[in-house]
C-alpha cells in the first residue's frame, strides 16, 4: 500500500488503549465505526482495506497483500505491537498476521470468524443465508444469483446480493438494523482474496501454525450466526491461549444484538496482554 493511501485510509476514533479493528468481507466498505460505540473507552484505530478507494483497488488481492497492507498501516502508527480485532474475514486476517510476525500481535479478539479449514464455513454461512431470505426479496435474490451466474458479473451484482442476505447474518432477519448508508463492495476483490484464503487453507497454512501461538485469543461467536459454530471453536481448540464466548440470541455481528461482548472480550484480553 502506499505511504499516501495508508494516511487516507485510516480512521481513529477514541482516547483509550489502542486496539487495530480489521473489518469483514472481504472487499467491503470499512464498518469500523459501527463498533465506536460498543468500544468507547479504547482508541479504535481502522482503516479500508485493499479494493475500495481511498485504499488501492487494484490487486494483487491475496492473504499476502492484505498482510502488508495491515503492516504498513501499523507501521503508519509508530504501532510496534497491538492488539487485534478481527471481525469474519478480518479474523483470517488477524491470524495470518499473528503466524507470519507474532512479535507485532500482543493478542486477538475473534468476532465471529471463518473456520481455518475446509472452506472455513463459508459454503454453509450462503446456504443459511439464502434460507434466511425475506419471502418479499426472494424474487429479487434470484433474479441477482442469475447475473452473478454470467461470466463477467459487476460489482452492483454483488453489492445488491449482500444487501438482500443483510437481514440472514443477525438472529432475528425481520428486526435487522439497516444496511449501512456507504455500504460497497468489490466483487473482485473478495473472490480473488477468499480464494487466495482458501488455497492457504486447503495447504495448511493455518492448521500447521495455530498451537505454536502463545499470545491470549479471545473468540467471540453468535450462537445464531449463519456461520456454524463449530468452525470458529475448532480453530479455537487449536490455540493454547484461547477462551471462546458463544452468544446466546446474536448472530454475525452479535454486538448488535449482545451490546458489551465485544467490549468485554476486550477488557479480558487486555489484562492478559503485556504491552
């Protein structure tokens, strides 16, 4: 990334500790600011990924770049050594930094991530998606999954599939809260990245690395998230420093529905870490 885009690409909000929030998608808008609230007291420091301007949206997009991208924007901080928050993809992100140079990770908050192999979830999260669809946009949904069909699907194809699944990532679709005003999203960017994800996976990147992590982990999973559980707690039973908080009646983005767990993981976390 470069030095004039990392300073565009940065927002902080708050006076507290420091803790770095690595966003979802990949190749979505940067939501860090739905967290400010939950996290108050702590300098939340986030940033837009690779693949949505002010960032660059040219590739390559692969767990590596992405790597990068997130060194040069702790690098950009005078950051030697944070604490991460990963949300989805942003926790595969989190661990690949925490294998490849666990000297700049005190410690990881994991909110609702994908598995670290097969496919993470991933297949069972669209399907649990597409089950979770309003019976009003149900037409709509199929008439999008079409297009995404063709050989050269657009951006606002992938843009308006996210918006109808919106409702199927928390527990209760019918009371989601609405869409973000600057939702986007790069539909480039997320193939090529959970595909460069994938391929990590199916190597072991992940599986090969995780018990030889000594920093403090804290995961927390919404009990209702169309991910299964069971991909983020057995990555978690791979980690020596690891505690897992399942919460009851949340889904993908349980601070919503579970105010304060996110911000509680925190707290834990930060006791156990030295910085």
């Amino acid at each position: 990334m470069d030095d004039v885009r990392v300073s565009d690409s940065i927002k902080i909000a708050g006076e507290g500790d420091p803790v770095v929030f690595l966003h979802g998608g990949p190749g979505l808008r940067d939501y860090g600011v739905l967290l400010q609230s939950e996290l108050a007291e702590w300098r939340l420091i986030h940033y837009q990924q690779r693949g949505l301007a002010p960032s660059p949206t040219t590739g390559p997009f692969t767990v590596e770049q992405h790597f990068e991208d997130l060194i040069s924007v702790l690098d950009a901080q005078g950051m030697d050594r944070v604490i991460l928050l990963g949300h989805s993809w942003g926790c595969s992100l989190g661990l690949y930094t925490a294998i490849v140079a666990p000297e700049r990770v005190a410690g990881l908050v994991l909110v609702d991530p994908l598995g670290t192999d097969g496919d993470g979830g991933a297949s069972a999260m669209n399907h649990t998606l597409t089950e979770r669809l309003l019976p009003a946009v149900r037409p709509q949904a199929k008439e999008v999954d079409k297009r995404l069909s063709l050989p050269q699907p657009t951006d606002e194809d992938g843009t308006e599939y996210l918006a109808l699944r919106w409702p199927g990532y928390f527990a209760s679709p019918e009371n989601a809260p609405p869409l973000p005003a600057d939702f986007a999203f790069s539909l480039t960017c997320n193939v090529q990245t959970m595909t460069s994800l994938l391929e990590h996976m199916a190597g072991g990147t992940f599986t090969r690395a995780l018990s030889a992590l000594h920093m403090p982990v804290e995961f927390v999973i919404g009990k209702e998230s169309p991910i299964p559980t069971e991909a983020s707690q057995s990555t978690a039973a791979m980690l020596p420093h690891a505690n897992t908080t399942i919460v009851p009646n949340a889904g993908h983005l349980p601070w919503y529905e579970r105010p304060g767990c996110v911000r509680e993981a925190l707290e834990r976390l930060s006791i156990k870490c030295a910085l």
